[in-house]
C-alpha cells in the first residue's frame, strides 16, 4: 500500500508487520514517535504484542533479553543517551546471542543538551557485537527494519541488529512509503537455546579463562557470516517486493574518480553533489555505506575518496574513516567532520568538499578555514 | 500446614560457603516453586554458587543477568510467558545490593507495573560475593571492609519502600523458619502481579560467625525483633508466629550483636540506637496489624 | 522544485500543515517531503516547517534557504523573526491576518484562517486550527489541487469541520 509517513512512523509499521510478541519501550527525542505509534497499534488491537513501558533504557533492553531468551520476537527503539544508558545490556544481549531488533534515532550526545543528528550515539556501540545498518529514506527504513528481523533470527547469526537513522532528518520528515505483505519473509522465530523448564541449563553462568574466549569467538564468527545472510535477506527483499539494497548504496560510481562516502541522510544528499559535480565536469560518485557492522568490502581502488564522518573518535580520528582506513591501507583519503550535533550540511557544501579536496588530511566543516 | 516437598532442585554440589543461609533459602524457595520455574539472578553470591560453566548445581533454568537488571529481565520473561500462555514462574533471586542499592530502579519500575513475578531479596546486609563491603542493607554499628570502624548510617527500610507499590503481596522471611518461609513462597506464587519477599539471610564469613552458627543467630535476630517475620496480603498485614511469641518477651538485643564479630566494638550510642529502630518498627507493624494505621 | 516555509507556533499546527501538504501533492501524483525544524516540543515557540514538491524524486535533506512561497500562520511571529529571509525574487508570502499586509518587495496574500477557524467552531484546547483551513487557501494558489486538499484532509482528520474551513479559505482567498 503506498501512503505517506515519517521515518519514525515507518518503523512501526515495519514493527507491527513482524508482530514481535513482546515491545520494550521508553520515551526518547527523536525517537519517541516509534514507541508511541506501536502504542497505539497495540490499544487499537491491530498489534498482538505485550507492551512494556519500562522505566529507563537499560530496562528496554534486559525486558528484551529476558523475553528473547524465552524464544519469543522482541523489539525497542532507542536514541542517544538512552542508547548509551543501555550499554552494558547491548554487550548482554549480543553476547547471550538473541536476536533483538532495535531501532536507533541517531542523535548527539550532551553536554550541551542537543537532540539533532549525529552518529557518535551508534560509533560507541560500534564494539558490542551487534549488526549496525544505516539507512537514509523512509522507505529504507521500513525495509531494513523488516530484514532486520529476518538477518537477526536465522540460526547461523543470532545476533541483534541496530537500525539507525537520522534523528529529525529522516525519523521526522514525511516521504512516500509502500508497506508491503510480509507473508513468510520473516520466518517463526527459532531460538536453539531457549529457555526450557523441561530441560533445565544455566544461562551466563560463571565461565572461566579456559571457555569465555571460545563464546567470543563464537560472535565473530556469526559476523563472518552475517555478509552472506544479510545479502540473502536482501535479495528475497528484492525478489518479493523489488527493493534492491545491498552493503553499500552506490551513485554514479563506476567511472568516478572521487566517491564521497558517507552513512545515512547525507549520502543522498551527496547524490545531488555528484549531480552537481558531473555538470562542471568533475567525475564525482556516491558511496554510501549501509552496513556499518559487519564492515562491507569497498571498490574504492585509484580513486580519491571524500568520507564524510558524523562522529569522532577524540584522540584519534573520525569513526568512518577510521574504518576504511584500518581496512584500506592504501587509500587516497579526505576526512571530512560535518553535521554533528544537527550541523546543516547542503548539496553544496558537500560539492565544496570535494573541489577542496586535500587528500591525507582532515578537515571539520565549520572550524577550519 | 503441608509438609515441605523431598523433591530437591538445588544439588549437593554448590560452591556455596560452608553455613551459607542463601543456598538455604533457595533450596526452601524452589521446593515450593516446583519444576515449571525459571530463575533470574543478578550479579550476587548466587552467581557464583551455581558453579563453574559448563556446570551447575541447580535443576532448574537459571538465567544470570548484569546487577542492575533482575527485575527488568523478569518482566519481559513473564510477559512473554504470557504471551506464550505459559504459566511458569518467574522468581528474581537477588542480594541486598542488587535490590537495595543498584537494583532499587529497576525493582520499583517492575512492582510499579504490576509484572506477574516473585522477587526474592536474601539480604546479607552487604556486598558478599565481593568480599563483605557495605550496601544500604548493611546495619548500623557493621564492620565491612568499607567501613572498618563499624557503619555510621542506618540500614534502608527496604521493605516500606516495596510496600510503598502496593503490591498484592509481600512477606519477610528467614530460612531458620522454614516453613514460614515456604509458606510464604507457596502464597507469592499463588498470587497474581508482583510479589516481594525480604530474606535475612545470616553470612558465617561476612557476619564473622561459626559456620554452624547461621542458623541460631537467623533465630535470634528473629527472638530478639531485629528482624520481624510478617506477611501483606491486599494490604492486609499479618504478623506471623515465630514473631507475634518473640514480641512477647524480647531476648536482650546485645544476645544476637554479641555473636557477630562484624559488631565487635559496636558504641553504646549504635546499640541505642538499633533498639530504638527495633522498637519503632515493631511498633508500626503492630499498630498497622490492629488496623490503627 | 517548488519549496515552502510554514512559520507557526508549537501547537497551532505548522508541522502537521507541512504533512498535510505533502500528502496532497503525493495525492496529485507528485513527489513531496515535509520536515518540521524542531527539538523539545513546547508550546508557543516559533516553529519552522519545509514543504518540497517537485515532479522528480527528491534526495535534498538540508533546510530550504530560498523558497518560493513562505508562509505565516501566525503574524505576530514576525516581530521576532525575520520570515521573508531568503525568499526568492517572484516569492509569495500567505500570511494569516484579518488585515492586507503591507511588505516592501514581495507579493503578499492574507487570509484570515483564525476567523474561518472560529466560524465553523474548528477549536482545540482553546485555540483554533489553522492547518487544515491554509489547505484551502494553498489549493486557491495552486500549489495543490482542491480535490487532493479534501483528500488529504479527510485521510488525516475525522471532522468533517476541518473540510469546511479549508472550503472556506478557499473560496475566500484573493489572488
């Protein structure tokens, strides 16, 4: 059915159309319209899932895990500080291996109190063992969202995934969305070691220095996987619904000599860049990153590229850029900081970018000259 | 009263300490819980009483959680049981630390909603599985390794902060009465919505007693009224009868201080002031019972 | 692309005006996006909505810097903020006042929502509702179509007094 809806909005209808048995959910700008909508799906009878309004974050995410861990669907929705308040229990839950689905409205982190688009919230979260994907349109995030379930539940990952999208940008603004009948993409949820009052086990029982290193092992692995799985979730996606998606989202990249790369809203922001760039003759593209963790394989060989990170590693370095940098020694790289804390960053700006390009450095828009 | 089940959920082979009244607890607890019961436990001397993976001592699903957490897993457990239409219990088990102090948000946001679980708190009056330092439960005039000249602030009133939810029911306990306490587990189960039982749970390291002493000293912080045994059902308090024959004729409080090398030293003024407490609870609690309060 | 600014403030429906207006160009067959420009959520506040239209799929996320018609719900909001920034050379500005208003430089409409609101009893909390009537006055401009206006309305709110005042906007609305 093609309507029109918010990012926030298009989550929950993903949500309702998983029918997660059981919802986690705690207030949140800007992210609060997702749990307020599934709110009213619930009391309106057209979601069957028991709501939790739990009292914190770090709440949300163990009534997740004490649920999953009993072999049902469960979701939360999260931004920012609630995210980084849940922590502890991100690691628990990745580590306890359930398939939680979490949406993440991405927002600053304070001091000062900021609540516009920024991706330090999720970077922190970067080593907790869950899938991070990234979207950039309302229709993506109703997508991802339904994948989300289906790439988390398959047997060879049982991991939780994250999807973020930027907070106001995308989570507030309105855009067409086609839902779709889900029929079967989503299969019943089967959780190998779920709770059993037949078959009584310990769960996180005391795992000394011979044994816990194998259970990390046993996440990495899942994420070795989780490439194929997550390409197979996305080519049925495409085979059922015809919604193409992939690890990374490119844009006029094959003859291009400088890609931007970029996560989220800004990445299609950055297409009109390249549409800008193309007309004065500057062989631009766009490569926008939607797999975060797991970290795709980029064919970014002999060109420059223009990475534009919404977060930073103090000390060290932006967060992208780092990643692409850790897995491509060689490449020929511009670090752009823009848009934290909802810093506006336009077509234009990123066009600017790219014609001052100095490769090997790194620049912060605003701050330098 | 029944006769308490032989059935036996809790092996023979805990890594619990010698004289441990918590593993003594939970043995009673999951004798009336019976075999349809999952178990969370949050960071605690339980964690590690289980044992060592791929080994436990317990016959029943334990599902450990970070400390903060217990009550916030419950919840999601006993929903999505019921989601399921499963009729499984859903019992927290956690320390005094657990719930009094890190876990007090999570606890009070569980009763608050009015999640169908049972929440246990054995109190130990300290942080045991770290070696015996102060919690909010720890009393007045206690050495731990925190407060080496004896505790300077009184011990939170845990349970009137729990009664404050009004929950369909709530109880204290300790395992050197038994079958108050099985009882007391056998009703929470029975009860629909949240359900808390306090447990004084004497700690022979912590307490700096005899290993075989835990039990005498449970009877005689109950002799004595520092720790009274009662029950709230709707509201409806009851005193129960290890407590009503105490409070008759009090034992002398320096008998149950006196046994305990954590109070070794205690002041004058500390002694004072616990039986002030002592008499102040036992006060309120046999006013509420007469229906004057 | 035709680009709009709403000024409103919290609570008198500046965003959900933006949304309204979206949802009616998707009804004509058009591509739209509305976003709102805000954070805590407080009443009274000046609010900031943006409307794009265009009949290509749009891929622009960043604020509109030079629209081609600005709107004003709320006249006393230009006491304190400069709503004609960036407005393009042959830009319309609609404003709600029961008064012409007079600009230097633009072209300016004025409709008075508040009185059309108030006439057919479209009152919320003590306050009238100007988002659905400026439908009205948008599709009077041509900026939508009258028929997906009703429609956009009618998906949105149950009252059928909200159609009304967008009617009447419509038919009162001087070009």
């Amino acid at each position: 059915m093609l309507t029109v809806a918010t990012g926030n909005k298009a989550v929950a209808a993903a949500v309702k159309a998983a029918k997660p048995a059981v919802v986690a959910a705690y207030p949140i700008t800007p992210q609060t319209e997702i749990v307020e909508q599934i709110a009213e799906y619930v009391t309106a009878g057209e979601m069957d899932a028991r709501y939790i309004p739990v009292e914190s974050e770090h709440s949300a995410m163990t009534a997740c895990i004490g649920a999953s861990i009993t072999g049902v669907r469960s979701f939360t929705a999260t931004s920012s500080h609630g995210l980084l308040y849940m922590h502890e229990m991100l690691h628990w839950a990745a580590g306890a291996r359930l398939p939680i689905v979490m949406a993440n409205v991405n927002r600053a982190l304070g001091p000062g109190w900021n609540v516009w688009a920024e991706h330090t919230d999720a970077f922190s979260q970067r080593d907790t063992g869950w899938i991070q994907l990234f979207v950039s349109t309302v229709q993506e995030a109703y997508d991802t969202t339904l994948m989300a379930f289906r790439i988390a539940e398959n047997t060879g990952i049982l991991l939780p995934v994250m999807v973020n999208l930027d907070g106001f940008v995308l989570s507030h603004i309105m855009q067409s969305l086609e839902t779709v009948e889900i029929g079967d993409y989503i299969p019943p949820m089967v959780l190998p070691h779920r709770i059993d009052t037949g078959n009584p086990a310990g769960y996180g029982t005391l795992t000394g220095p011979g044994d816990h290193f194998k259970f990390r092992w046993e996440i990495e692995k899942a994420m070795r996987n989780s490439p194929a799985v997550i390409a197979d979730a996305e080519e049925e996606f495409a085979m059922r619904f015809g919604r193409k998606y992939g690890p990374v989202d490119e844009y006029l990249c094959d003859d291009a000599d400088v890609l931007i790369v970029s996560m989220g809203t800004l990445g299609k922001e950055a297409e009109v860049a390249v549409d800008n760039l193309r007309k004065e003759g500057i062989k631009a593209g766009s490569l926008r990153i939607r797999w975060f963790r797991p970290f795709p394989e980029l064919d970014i060989s002999d060109r420059d590229l223009v990475v534009l990170d919404r977060g930073y590693s103090f000390g060290f370095g932006g967060v992208l850029t780092d990643s692409i940098k850790s897995r491509y020694r060689d490449s020929s790289l511009f670090s752009v900081v823009a848009g934290l804390g909802g810093q506006e960053v336009t077509y234009d700006d990123i066009a600017e970018f790219v014609r001052n390009r100095r490769m090997g450095e790194e620049y912060w828009f605003g701050v330098d000259a | 009263m029944a006769e308490i089940p032989k059935e036996e959920y809790l092996e023979k082979c805990t890594t619990a300490c010698a004289g441990c009244t918590s593993s003594l607890t939970l043995r009673y607890v999951l004798k009336a819980a019976g075999p349809d019961t999952v178990l969370v436990v949050p960071a605690c001397c339980t964690s590690i009483l289980q044992g060592i993976y791929p080994n436990t001592s317990f016959s029943v699903p334990v599902y450990n959680i970070a400390f903060a957490a217990a009550a916030a897993c419950a919840s999601g457990m006993s929903e999505a049981f019921a989601s399921m239409g499963k009729k499984t219990n859903v019992i927290v088990y956690a320390g005094d630390g657990g719930t009094i102090d890190i876990g007090i948000q999570a606890l009070s946001g569980a009763l608050e909603r009015g999640t169908d679980f049972l929440y246990i708190c054995y109190d130990n009056e300290a942080y045991g599985n770290t070696g015996m330092q102060r919690s909010g439960a720890t009393p007045m005039g206690a050495r731990t390794t925190t407060t080496p000249g004896g505790k300077t602030d009184a011990k939170k009133d845990l349970d009137r902060i729990v009664a404050a939810h009004n929950i369909p029911y709530q109880a204290t306990a300790t395992p050197a009465y038994p079958k108050d306490l099985y009882e007391k587990v056998k009703t929470a189960l029975a009860t629909p919505g949240p359900s808390f039982i306090h447990i004084l749970a004497p700690c022979p390291p912590g307490w700096r007693i005899a290993s075989d002493m835990s039990v005498t000293v449970g009877k005689l912080a109950v002799k004595t009224g520092s720790w009274v045994l009662w029950e709230r059902k709707y509201g409806e308090l009851r005193i129960s009868s290890p407590s009503k024959s105490a409070m008759k004729k009090r034992a002398p409080l320096r008998e149950y201080l006196s046994v305990q090398g954590r109070f070794k030293g205690i002041s004058d003024s500390a002694v004072n002031e616990l039986e002030q407490a002592i008499e102040k609870n036992i006060a309120q609690l046999a006013k509420e019972e007469a229906g004057e309060c | 692309m035709f680009e709009i600014r709403i000024h409103s403030r919290g609570g008198q429906g500046g965003v959900t005006a933006a949304r309204l207006l979206a949802m009616a160009a998707f009804l004509d067959k058009k591509h739209a996006t509305a976003a709102p420009f805000y954070g805590a959520e407080r009443r009274g506040a000046p609010v900031t909505s943006f409307v794009r239209i265009d009949s290509e799929p749009i891929k622009i996320y960043s604020q509109i810097r030079s629209p081609n018609l600005i709107v004003v719900l709320d006249a006393s909001i230009m006491d304190t903020v400069d709503v004609l920034q960036g407005i393009q050379k042959a830009g319309t500005v609609l404003i709600n006042s029961p008064h012409p208003v007079d600009l230097p430089g633009v072209k300016v409409l004025t409709i008075d929502l508040t009185g059309i609101a108030l006439a057919v009893d479209l009152v919320v909390s003590g306050s009238p509702i100007l988002n659905t009537p400026v439908l009205g006055a948008l599709a009077r401009m041509g900026v939508i179509s009258r028929e997906s206006a009703e429609a956009a309305i009618r998906d949105m709110f149950s009252d059928e007094r909200n159609v009304k005042a967008a009617e009447a906007a419509y038919k009162e609305l001087v070009l």
